[in-house]
C-alpha cells in the first residue's frame, strides 16, 4: 500500500488516495472514492528521474505516484516489471552507447544515399514550369547586381551558339533543351553556369581566355588552328554545362539543400515560398564529386562524339584554375566583400586536378604536373 494523488480527468481537483495491487487490481481508497481498476485498463508511464509516475485508466482518470521504492516493491511482489525492457536499457550505458552509434549510423547513410535519392523523386515531380521560373529569378538576380551585357561581336556569339548546335548527341542520345545566354562580368570572370530550366550563360571573360591562351598558334601563323582549339575549349565547356541540365544537377543539388520545404511545397502545391528562396539558394549550390564526374563524362563523350579531343576541356579547366588562382591573390588586396564572394561561387569546380588528369586520360594524354 502507499500514498498517491488522484485526479479524476475532469476537473483539477486531487484526491489524497491509498493504492494497492491485488488479484490483477488497483484498488484507490479515498475519502468518498472508492475504485478498482483492473491492470489490463491501466497503464503506468515510465519512471523520469525523480518526477512522480503517472497510472492512467482508460476513462482519462490517473493517480500521480511520488514513492517510487514503495511502487516497485508493490510491482514485484504482484509478479509485475517495475520498468520496461526499454527503460532497463536505457539505464545501461553500454546500451545506450550503442543506441547512440546506430542513430548516428542511421542519420549518416540517410545523408549520403536516402537525401540525395529524395532529392531525385522530388526533383522528378516538380512542375515543369518551376525550373523555367527560377532561371528567370536567377537571371533577374544576376543581371541586378554582377552581369553586363555582352560585348562579344554578334558574329562571334553566333559562332558559339551554331557550333553548340550542331553537337551530336552521343550514343544517339537527343540533347536536352537549352538556352545559351552570353554576359559579361568582372566579377564573375571566365565561368559557365547551367540552371535548373536549362538556360546556360557564358561570360565574355572565357571565351577571352580561351583565344588567349591560343594567341602562341597564331604568333606561330597558326591562326586557323589557334580559332579551332579555343572553339573546342568553349565547347568542352559548355558540354560540361549541357551535362548538368541532362542530369537535372542543378535542381536536385537545390532540392537536397532545401528538401523539407521543397517536399512541403511539392505536397501542398504551392510553389511560391520554394520560388522566392529558388535564387538565393542556387547560387550557394554546390556541385558534389559525383555530379561533376557526370558532367564530365557527358562532355567528354559529346567531344568524342563529335571528333573532339576531351584534353581541351582539360585545358579550360587548367586555364580557368590558374585564372581564379590569380584572381584570388589579387582579391586578398582588391575585392570587396561582395566581390569576393561572386568569385567564390562562380570560381572552377573543385578537385579540378582529379578532373583534369581524368579528361587527359580519355583523351590518351597524361596528366601534366
């Protein structure tokens, strides 16, 4: 027997009761309260610490229980656990070590396999419309505050456009849909960057770089094949970029950053707050390993296709990393914050290195140090 407080679920009013566990039983005595309650309509929470366990019965009534010796002691002698196997458990640290380690093992393959595979399904569902609209708030966004328009001669950007149209699929495959745009930028400098709807926009800045770094072939009255290497640079490029938008990198990347809200957003059907975050969060999207391998498979396959030689991408690459490298030095004395930041986004992919000696080796070439 001991001493518990009773509430009867319907008004706040406590009962000072006596309680006992007989033949399968509670049994309360209290001043006018008399009850007995069989233990299968019952159920005793947990016990917390110190904090008082809670009887309840199915009715919403409930006694609060403070002693716990004397309850467990009632427990045992009616031939009942006084805790679960659960709470046993949780009172060994050994066990909950291991509770602890599985968690983190649950969450940890959760983020490398099942976000990126959620990302995918969610990606698919979208609306066909959404990617569309967020290349225009990009856009929008970009021409605001670090694009200029192109100063590329309307000769040299049809040169580019009509060569990248008149890439063969590889394998027989069908391109994706896409829209090339040229801008220029200072900040940004030589880059390529493929959205989510397929809009792909080229910097003035890198087609310089890529007839730069063929100015040595023209010294060498090589000028034709100078014009054709840069050109397949460029094309290596934006290959790559064609690459994302086959594979849906861009908004799976966004997805996975943002995957509650865009699960939410694709399960209510409103679009609207995923829009509004749709620019911010694209220009923080980061490639991974896996995405940029993809790409670069796709270009390299496009080039061969197409009697390319996968090395000239390797080349931009290697061109465009020394660039950024430049820029960075540079930017340690110059850049302003905001600056500075443009040119952490839009600055070459990482493990370009790895990129580069994979690309010279479709190409037959080795990796140069």
């Amino acid at each position: 027997m001991l001493q518990a407080s009773y509430f009867d679920g319907q008004t706040s009013r406590r009962h000072a009761v006596t309680l006992e566990l007989q033949h399968g039983e509670w049994l309360l005595s209290g001043e006018q309260l008399e009850r007995r309650v069989s233990v299968a309509e019952a159920s005793l929470s947990e016990k917390i610490g110190k904090s008082p366990r809670q009887l309840h019965f199915d009715d919403g009534a409930y006694c609060l229980i403070t002693d716990h010796a004397a309850l467990e002691t009632m427990l045992q002698a009616a031939g009942m656990q006084p805790h679960s196997t659960v709470s046993r458990l949780e009172g060994k640290w050994r066990y909950a070590l291991a509770s602890f380690v599985l968690i983190a093992v649950f969450f940890a393959a959760a983020y490398q396999w099942g976000l990126p595979w959620a990302a995918n399904v969610v990606a698919q569902r979208l609306p066909a419309s959404l990617p569309a609209l967020m290349d225009e708030q990009t856009m929008a966004m970009l021409d605001q505050y670090v694009l200029e328009p192109s100063e590329l001669p309307p000769a040299r950007q049809q040169e580019i456009t009509q060569a990248l149209s008149d890439l063969q699929p590889a394998q027989g495959e069908a391109m994706p849909e896409f829209h090339l745009i040229f801008r220029k930028s200072e900040a940004i400098g030589p880059n390529a960057f493929a959205m989510p709807g397929g809009t792909i926009l080229l910097t003035d800045e890198l087609v310089q770089l890529a007839d730069e770094s063929q100015k040595e072939k023209t010294q060498q009255g090589k000028a034709h094949q100078g014009k054709a290497l840069a050109q397949a640079q460029i094309l290596g490029v934006l290959a790559h970029e064609i690459g994302h938008v086959e594979h849906r990198h861009a908004l799976r990347q966004f997805v996975q950053s943002t995957i509650v809200a865009a699960v939410v957003t694709w399960y209510l059907g409103d679009v609207s707050s995923l829009l509004a975050a749709a620019p911010a969060a694209l220009l923080n999207t980061r490639y991974s390993r896996d995405f940029e391998r993809e790409a670069d498979a796709y270009a390299a396959a496009t080039m061969l296709k197409n009697g390319l030689s996968p090395a000239a991408l390797a080349d931009m690459l290697s061109n465009m990393q020394q660039h950024y490298w430049q820029q960075e030095v540079k930017g340690q004395e110059k850049a302003g914050a905001a600056e500075s930041q443009w040119l952490d986004y839009f600055s070459t992919h990482p493990n370009t290195q790895e990129r580069i000696a994979r690309l010279r080796g479709l190409s037959g070439e080795e990796a140069q140090p």
